[in-house]
C-alpha cells in the first residue's frame, strides 16, 4: 500500500472522527437549536468539495517528491504539506457527511460556488487538463508525470514552483469561503489555511532561490 493510500485512509479515519465528535456533542446539548445545514450548492459545500480535491494533489504531490529525493528540507516540507492537508481534507470530507451532502456533484463545475462575490482568484488562471479546466493552482496531469521522472535537484524545484502556484491557488480559494462560508468553523478553518500557506510560499519561494530557480509564472 502507498504513503497515498495511507493518507487517504487517515483522512477517512479522522473525517469519522470528527463528525461522530461533533453528533455526540450536539445530542448532548438539547437545549440549543440545531445548526442550520448547508444548501448542497452553497459555498460552504462548494469549499469543501472543491477543497478537498485540491489538498488531494498536494498530498500526491508531496508523496512524490519525498521518494524522489534526499533532501531533508524539502522531504521534511512535503511530510508536513502532505499531513497538513490530509488532516484538513477529513475534515471537510467529514462536514459533508455531517451536512447530508454529497462529496461528488457530476455535471457541476469546478468553483461555481465562487461565481457571485467570489473574486477573480486574484490572477491566478485555472490550467486545463484532460478532463477539462482544474481549480486555481492545480497542475496538470503532464506536469505531475514529469515531477515522478525527475529526480534530486530537479524534482525540487520542479515540486516547489508546482507547489507555490498550487498554494497560491488554494489561498484565493481559502479567502473566498472567508467571505462566503456560513459556518464559523469552516470559516475559521479557511483563514487558517491562508495563513499558512502564505507562510510556506515564502519559504518555497527561499528554497528556490537557494537553488538558482525562480517562481514559475
């Protein structure tokens, strides 16, 4: 089984976790009003869904170039991407449970939630892959290939540049559930994500110019 699956399955596990944490407090307290649930194309389950898959290729990115190279920087920042993000998507994965809500709306397109009020993803354009356009930031699957052949140096920079585009995606992303989420943990959650992940553009952006590359435009 790949370090993938194992995130995936810790996701799962933490996603359960959390949304039998929270029915078993909420029983527990019958003297409030019970929480009103998210419309299924609200932006709170937009964010989630979109979210979701989005810190799924960061894991699958990190996992990659932590088999790819010897670094100890750049191993010890993928394991903390790829943790980070696992334990975020759960969580969003188990708001959807909690909610009722599909993880999955076929037909529907990425970022809808963001159409009204939303932004423009502050300049940051959505690639297109084989499947259609991808959320802001996402690589495609061309460029996750080449990051699986290269190797040492190589796949540092290659992984930093994708990873500093992603989470520059993920940022405009974050800042539009802070704006249009109604459910305060799941704000609260989105403006933890801005915050660190502004924090890990400056290093990756330091960890390039250590190795003579530059931000890929």
């Amino acid at each position: 089984m790949t370090r993938t699956h194992w995130a995936a399955i810790m996701a799962v596990v933490l996603a359960l976790l959390f949304a039998g944490a929270v029915t078993v407090a909420s029983a527990g307290d019958s003297d409030s009003a019970a929480p009103a649930v998210p419309a299924s194309d609200s932006a709170d389950a937009g964010f989630a869904r979109d979210m979701s898959v989005h810190h799924q290729q960061a894991v699958e990115m990190s996992f990659i170039v932590r088999d790819r190279t010897e670094n100890a920087e750049i191993r010890r920042l993928a394991y903390d991407i790829a943790n980070t993000q696992a334990n975020q998507r759960g969580m969003m994965m188990g708001w959807l449970d909690l909610w009722g809500l599909p993880k999955v709306t076929p037909g529907s397109a990425p970022m809808a939630w963001m159409a009204d009020g939303g932004g423009s993803h502050s300049g940051h354009s959505a690639a297109k892959g084989a499947g259609g356009p991808l959320m802001p930031g996402m690589a495609t699957e061309a460029q996750l290939a080449r990051l699986g052949e290269l190797s040492g140096k190589a796949a540092e920079v290659e992984y930093l540049q994708l990873m500093i585009v992603h989470h520059n995606g993920g940022v405009d992303m974050a800042e539009g559930c802070v704006r249009l989420c109604s459910v305060d943990s799941e704000n609260e959650l989105a403006q933890g994500m801005v915050d660190a992940q502004r924090s890990e553009v400056e290093l990756m952006v330091d960890l390039l110019a250590k190795r003579g590359a530059q931000v890929r435009t």
